[in-house]
C-alpha cells in the first residue's frame, strides 16, 4: 500500500532544544565533592541496605548498576559503590540556575522535571538563531558555571528532540534535521516512540511491526481499528511528526511523596500511621509549592510490597482528605497481604491541557 509522506519542506520549522542533564543527582554530588569523580557513586533513597537507587554515576553503570535498582544489588554489582541520601533542596537549587541559563537564551521553556527541559528556540535571535550553536552555549555555560555536564538534541519537533538528546550521550550533542528526518526514523524501533511500552511493543511485534518504517506501511484505519485514538500518534511520530508545542506555561500534573521503610510494615495499624505521616508531608508539599488552591482531579496512593512487586489505587476526588487515603490503603490491603516496603501518597491536578500521550 502506497502512502503519502510529507517532504521536509512541508514538516514543522521549529527549532526546539531539549536538554537532559547526565545522571543529574549524581553529578550534583560529584561537583560539590569532586573527590568523587572516579569512583562509582549513587544517590538512594533512604539507606544502603534497604534503599532504591535514584541515580548513579557512568562510572556505576559500568558494573550494571541503574536507576529503581535495590540499593542492596548495587551493591553486589559494584563492592567499591559510595551511597549518598538524597538532597531534593539541594538539586532544586542547582536546576533553578539551569533554567536561569535556559531563560538567556529563550522565555519558551517546558520543563519535563529537574534535570530535563524543552526549550523553543525558533524565534530566537541569539548565535544569529543557530539552534546548533544555542544548544552548545547552553551546555558550556552550564558546565562552567555548575561543573555538571548536560546532553542536548537539536530538531523540528520535541519527539525527535528528546530522540537526538539520547544519541550522543554523556556530554554531547546532536541534531535531526528536516533533510534527515525520513532516514533517520525508519530503522527507529517502535518501543522508542514516546507513549509506546511493553504492551504496546508485544501487540504491535504480533503485527510483525519492529521498526517505524515497518509501522509506516500500516493504514492510519489499521492503526486506529487496533489502537484506538493512539493510533493516530503512532501513525503521525512514525513518520517524524509531532504536532506538540513547547508549553512553557505547563502546571504541574500531579505531586506525590513516598517514604521507603527500614523494616518492612506489616500491621495494619503501622499502616494506617505511617499514611497519616506521609499525608502530612503531601500537604507541606503542596504548600511550599504553592498548590495547595489548585484544582485537584483524583488522589492516588502507591505501593510496593517486600516482593518489589508495585500496585497504585486512584479514586476521583476534588479534595485532599486523608480519610480517602486510609480508604485506599484498607482497600488495597484487603486484596493483597504482604510486607510493605514503601508507601507513597499523591493528588493529580485537574489542568485543562492533558497529556495526550499515554503509556500503553
């Protein structure tokens, strides 16, 4: 089946940044102890024996050390391993002064989470509107002025921004443009389409669709027949094309805490106290946040029992109740009795712009 493509100079001529800070907490603890830069080094939460690795540094990686690994396993991969807690004031800090940078060179700036942003650079005027060169201004000042490294990915759109931020990491840089797109996106494997996970990835395997040139062959009634609505996303970012604007006036869609336990909970009772403490935390959260007026759609509380195995409950709620909170926790633990490792609680905002790309 023959299906229309469009040519590079019909696509999209933004020119959109995105940055992604290398193992961002890690590399914040390094720079303020650079006694530390040879050495395999992680943030965890919580303690060595019972915490979860945040992240770690290139060096941990090399031992097969990752990000929600037990810190226990990390352990046993990499004997020489530092440990250090986490410090979420302290990252806070150092991305505030990463977004100042951001903010020299463009006001369009979608921030993703601490260490990663989109940055719409299209009608900026800085390096005479060179993305290329803007992108690496960006991440020797950063180095610089913080002694931390950050990667970037320069393209028309922010799927093949956040694709190109991913090719030439740690410390580097690289760009899609429109003459490259209908190449660089065919031998794509499709589980690197934002929105498509493990589910997602087998259904479309039993289709014999592997990559997107695979996935391009498909009719856009094919794809919605089999996937719904998302299958207009899957038909559109096969082909390079995303229509998603930098939203740099983006609230936040949701703000949870968890606690990770030095021994496992198993009453129902330390239950019930430890959701209350935690609840406590949520709201000061709120608060310093300054969210505490925003519109709140549905509350939702985490899980993760001593097997690692993890399960959330979400009820539709416009109030931050604790009442709901032990509702949930009972009505989980009256469908699953075991130890709990972690407990976490958290609301998620009623904004009127949704993210219309899930994980399926």
């Amino acid at each position: 089946m023959i299906h229309s493509r469009k040519n590079p100079s019909e696509l999209s001529q933004k020119k959109i940044i995105h940055v992604d800070m290398d193992s961002f907490y890690a590399s914040v603890e390094i720079a303020r102890n650079p006694k530390l830069a040879k050495r395999p080094v992680a943030v965890a939460g919580n303690s060595e024996v019972r915490g979860v690795v945040t992240t770690c540094n290139y060096i941990a990686r090399q031992f097969g050390v990752h990000s929600a690994m037990p810190s226990v396993t990390a352990k046993k991969l990499c004997p020489e391993i530092i440990f250090l807690p986490v410090d979420m004031n302290k990252y806070r800090l150092v991305s505030k002064e990463i977004h100042d940078i951001f903010k020299c060179y463009t006001k369009i700036i979608e921030p993703i989470s601490l260490d990663e942003a989109y940055l719409d650079v299209s009608d900026s005027h800085y390096c005479e509107g060179d993305a290329n060169k803007m992108a690496y201004q960006i991440r020797k000042k950063i180095f610089n002025d913080l002694n931390i490294t950050a990667s970037a990915g320069i393209a028309p759109n922010k799927f093949l921004a956040k694709l190109a931020s991913e090719w030439k990491k740690p410390n580097g840089q690289f760009s899609i443009s429109n003459e490259m797109i209908e190449d660089f996106i065919k031998k794509l494997p499709v589980r690197k389409i934002v929105g498509v996970g493990e589910k997602t990835e087998k259904k479309l395997k039993s289709f014999h669709i592997e990559t997107c040139e695979d996935l391009q062959e498909k009719s856009l009634d094919e794809l919605t027949d089999n996937f719904g609505k998302f299958g207009v996303s899957l038909y559109n970012l096969c082909r390079g094309i995303d229509k998603r604007c930098v939203e740099h006036n983006r609230g936040s869609k949701s703000l949870s805490v968890e606690d990770t336990y030095l021994s496992d909970l198993i009453s129902i009772s330390e239950c019930r106290r430890e959701i209350k403490n935690i609840y406590l935390k949520l709201q000061k959260r709120l608060e310093e946040k300054k969210l505490q007026d925003k519109n709140i759609k549905s509350c939702f509380i985490k899980i993760k029992y001593n097997d690692f195995k993890v399960t959330t409950h979400q009820i539709s709620s416009s109030n931050l109740d604790l009442n709901i909170y032990t509702s949930l926790l009972e009505r989980a633990l009256s469908k699953k009795k075991r130890p709990i490792r972690l407990l976490g609680v958290g609301v998620i905002f009623d904004n009127h712009q949704q993210l219309n790309l899930n994980i399926y």
